[in-house]
C-alpha cells in the first residue's frame, strides 16, 4: 500500500497542487495585464504656457491712459481697486487711468450686451470681447478657458506670438490656434501664458 501511495497518489497529488499554482499565476498575470494596458486622456484643463517662451511678432504696445472714467463701478480684487466701465477693466496709476486685460476671479453682476455664449464640455462660457466670464451665482466670473474650448473671433487688438516655432494668436495671455470647423475659420484655445 505504501508504495502504491509513492508511486502514484504523492505524483498525482503533485501535479494536482502544481496545475493549480499556474493557474492562479496565470490569472494574476491577466489582471496585471489589465492594469498595465488602461490608457489616458486628453486633459482639456488648462495648459500652462510660461511667459519666457512666447515670443511677440510686434513691438510692446504704448501704454494709453485716460484721466478719468464715468461710470464705474469699483472691483475689489485681493485688496487693490480696479475700475469697469465700457466693456473695460482699468487700474490707477499716478492719477490716470490704464486699461488692463481683466485678471481671473474679477466678478460682474451684468455681462455686456454685445456677449456670446460659448459651449464646450458641458460648460458655458459668456465671451466678451475675448473675455471668458462663468456663472457663479448672480455675478459672472472672469476664467480662463479649457484647452480646446473654440471661438470664431478674436477681439481687433489681438497679437502674434511665437511658441516653439508655432505662430499662435494672444488676447488676454489665452493661446488661439487658428482652425476649420465645418468650413468656417475659427480659433481654439491651445494654453494659457502664465504671467508668474
């Protein structure tokens, strides 16, 4: 009895315990598969572009002031004074008035007339004259758009830029490549400068 045991229980008890170690080897080996192939996507959030690697294709622009504004309404923004009025955002400086392209997080209570509604990933944007403003609550918000958010013009003092030897549009510190969308010439965000 003792040697039928040794010469085939203990064996087929053997492989028995073998085939089932591989096995389970092999289902791991599947589930890890698993996990290695998942893939990633495309972040629409917004790409960071530093201000050093953009290059403008026109001289800086003369600063213009005005020595008052009628009309506006104060935005208090982490403790400094700006000023709306016309469509505009403007700072103070030795007693005149600049023109300012508006920082992300100034908030209005009324959009200009003259805006349009912009839809991209399930996210409307109000523009105004490239200025991209969200719903929070009663006020709307100046942001910054996602990548790939599209628009089908760009305000008359947009400029040229240059990023890694791509001609891009800048209004705002937004990036614009222009694009086609069914025929129509038209802009996406592609970044935005970081100004820091």
């Amino acid at each position: 009895m003792k040697t039928l045991i040794k010469k085939y229980i203990v064996p087929v008890t053997l492989l028995v315990a073998f085939t089932t170690q591989v096995s389970a080897q092999r289902k791991l080996t599947t589930k890890e598969k698993t996990v290695v192939t998942t893939t990633t996507t495309r972040s629409t959030t917004s790409r960071r572009v530093p201000s050093t690697k953009v290059t403008y294709k026109t001289p800086k622009k003369k600063v213009v002031s005005v020595r008052t504004v009628p009309n506006r309404t104060v935005i208090k923004h982490r403790g400094q004074d700006y000023y709306y009025a016309n469509n505009r955002f403007y700072t103070q400086s030795r007693g005149r008035y600049i023109v300012i392209a508006p920082k992300v997080g100034f908030r209005i209570k009324v959009l200009p007339t003259n805006y349009k509604s912009v839809r991209f990933n399930n996210h409307t944007y109000f523009n105004v004259q490239g200025i991209f403003y969200s719903q929070i609550n009663n006020e709307y918000e100046v942001v910054d758009p996602e990548v790939g958010t599209i628009v089908y013009e760009l305000p008359d003092d947009y400029e040229k830029v240059t990023l890694d030897g791509q001609s891009y549009y800048e209004y705002a510190n937004v990036l614009y490549e222009k694009v086609q969308v069914n025929g129509t010439r038209a802009y996406e965000v592609v970044g935005i400068i970081d100004m820091n």
